[in-house]
C-alpha cells in the first residue's frame, strides 16, 4: 500500500506536479523509506540546479541579545541586566563590518534581539553606516519579527520601516522568526511575538516593495508532521502570489538551553527527511539550503543529496544556534566548504545574495549579472 501510494508520488514529481498537503504528511510518516524520499528531492534539486551546489562568504552580526519576548524556544536571548546580556554600538556594529569588507564577505547577515531601548532610529543608523561605509557589502536584516517590532515600536507602518530600511542600503532579508506557523504551537514555543500570519504578511509587503527574502522553518520540538506540512503550504501559497522569495531554510531545533532542554534533537535522518520533504512540496522554491551550522556540518553535506543546493556561508560570527548547543565549528572556510561540496559530488559556486555568482580576482570580487 506505501509502495503503491509511494510510486503514484513519484510519478507526481517525474512529472512535475505539485504535491498535496496529503501527500507530504505520507513522506513524513516513519514508514516511508527516508532514502526514497530524498531521491524523489534529487531529482528536483537537480531539474533545478543541475549539479551546482552554491555557497556564499558570509558574517553574522547580532547587534544586542536583549529581547522582551523571551521565546521558549530560544537559547540566545537575555534580559537587560543579566551578566551576558549585551547591546553593540554603532561603532562597534561597523568595526564588525569593516572586518567583514576585509575578509572579503559579500554578505552581513544582520538579526538581534527585540531591545527597548534600542529604538527603530538605532537599527536604521546601523544600516546606513555599514552600507554607506561597505557599499560591496550586501545587507541581509532584519527578521519579519523584528520588522514588525520596528513598526509597532516607532507607530509607522510595516510599509514605513521597509522603505526607510531601503533608502538607507537594506539588500534583503532573511527569513528567520517563521518558526511554525500553527498557533497551538506558537502558544507553547513563542507567545509574545509576531504570530505566523504578521510573518507572511511583513514578507509580502516586501515582497510588493521588491525586496527579495529568504523563508524558514523550525522544526523538531512541538510540531506535528500535519502542522509541517501546513507551514510549508502557506509558504508555497505566498510565493505563488509574490514570487520573491530566494530560497527556504529548514532549522533543526536545537533544545539545549532552552525551555525545551528535555527534548531530544532530531536526528539526522529526520533533518534529511524534513530537507527532502520541504524540497518537494516547495516547488516554486529555486533553492533550499542545507545550514550546517543547525544540521551539523555532516549532516548538511548529505542533505545536498537529499534536496538542498546549498550550504550557506562560511559564517563568521554566529551566536544564535551556538547558544542552543550547536556543535558545528566557528566558521568554515572556504577551502572546507568547497572541499565538503566537492566530496558530494557537486560543483561548487560562490554565489553573492541574490544569487549571482561571484567572480574573484585578487582580493577584489565582483557578482556576474
Ligand atoms: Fe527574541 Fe528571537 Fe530569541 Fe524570540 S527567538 S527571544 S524574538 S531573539
């Protein structure tokens, strides 16, 4: 009977339609073979991206871990006043740039806390400065939940902080704080913040301005398979409307200092199979990566036969999924990445934000349009 059900998805996929929500609830179930799974999402992977698997040289910048929401879910944020709590400065924020410009990133990935008192001026200021100071910097910001915390904040509207975040050098942004979509589980994992429909609505109207964005989904604490599925549909939903987003990230949760410490992580062939399911059931998605720093670096370099085409970044500076108890190392170099890519079996591509690949030549570098 999976065999049967099984086959029917298969020829779906050889043929090119889209899957129902149905179907990928069955790719979920521990009956189904995960490796069968993840050759149905090679064969998109490679319709998509034939053999290239893309990577990009990236930094991370987390300007203050003070948050008042507090999420469950999170091993990152602080209270003000707490002993490891801190907030960045405008200088420090471009020192952290300049070094960044310097070790040759195309790319500041820029996402904190939501701070009270860092107003939304602070943050507009810290992307002018780095934009006007790098200008060959891309800058990736800003959460859809910090978006709508700038908006409440300062009394504009999400339209407002978008186009003010845009005249001052915003380049796109990530597509962090989706979590899961399904309120139940919000409740538990994310009370306070911007529920899952203030999410896809902050994105389409970035979507409208021209911006282009990235979209997430955590996964391995309180979700049900069903509640996967939902999420991934309202994604496919959005981008049939906008088509802007670049590319879906699936975020294995790391419960390890947080409210959640007694689940277990999931295991690696659940990041798989959750790679592979989201690979099928996003077809109007051109890329899904593999973030080895939430997979593990391993995992991540499989998972480029299971659906993803693409490892991030070499990603210096990251604290989030550290906090959480990531293992994965630091930051990869370019060497490591590539070598990972390579041992894959794919061919490797710098890629800048948007995609372009990136062309090198000494120490400069420039984007092919
Ligand atoms: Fe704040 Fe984001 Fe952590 Fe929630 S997950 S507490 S919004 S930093």
């Amino acid at each position: 009977m999976n065999h049967a059900r099984l086959k029917e998805i298969e020829k779906k996929v050889i043929a090119g339609e889209r899957l129902s929500s149905a179907e990928g609830e069955f790719l979920f179930s521990p009956e189904v073979d995960f490796h069968a799974v993840g050759e149905l999402a090679n064969l998109v992977r490679n319709r998509k991206n034939g053999n290239l698997a893309y990577y990009n040289i990236n930094s991370h910048l987390n300007p203050t871990n003070v948050c008042e929401f507090r999420c469950g879910l999170c091993a990152y944020s602080r209270d003000a006043g707490d002993p490891d709590a801190y907030v960045m400065s405008q200088d420090d924020v471009v020192r952290r740039g300049r070094e960044a410009d310097a070790a040759g990133c195309t790319e500041l990935h820029v996402v904190g806390g939501a701070n009270p008192d860092l107003p939304f001026e602070w943050h507009r200021e810290a992307v002018r400065s780095l934009h006007d100071s790098f200008p060959r910097v891309h800058i990736k910001a800003f959460t859809a939940v910090e978006i709508d915390w700038f908006a409440r904040r300062s009394g504009k509207s999400v339209e407002t902080v978008l186009h003010e975040l845009i005249a001052v050098g915003l380049g796109s942004m990530p597509g962090g704080g989706a979590e899961i979509f399904a309120e139940n589980v919000r409740a538990e994992i994310c009370p306070r913040k911007a529920d899952g429909a203030t999410w896809i609505s902050v994105h389409r109207t970035a979507h409208r301005l021209g911006l282009r964005t990235n979209a997430t989904m955590l996964f391995g604490h309180r979700e049900s398979y069903g509640q996967r599925i939902e999420h991934l549909i309202a994604l496919r939903e959005l981008q049939d409307a906008t088509g802007g987003f670049q590319a879906f990230v699936p975020l294995s949760f790391h419960p390890e200092n947080t409210k959640f410490a007694d689940l277990r992580q999931p295991t690696a062939a659940e990041n798989l199979r959750t790679t592979a399911v989201s690979r099928l059931m996003l077809d109007n998605f051109d890329h899904v990566k593999a973030y080895w720093v939430s997979l593990d670096v391993g995992t991540a370099q499989v998972a480029l036969a299971y659906g993803a085409d693409d490892l991030d970044g070499t990603v210096r500076h990251e604290l989030i999924h550290h906090a959480a108890g990531s293992v994965a190392p630091e930051a990869l170099t370019v060497e490591r990445i590539t070598q990972l890519i390579k041992e894959a079996g794919r061919e490797p591509v710098e890629r800048d934000s948007l995609y372009r690949r990136v062309v090198r030549e000494g120490a400069d570098w420039r984007a092919e349009e």
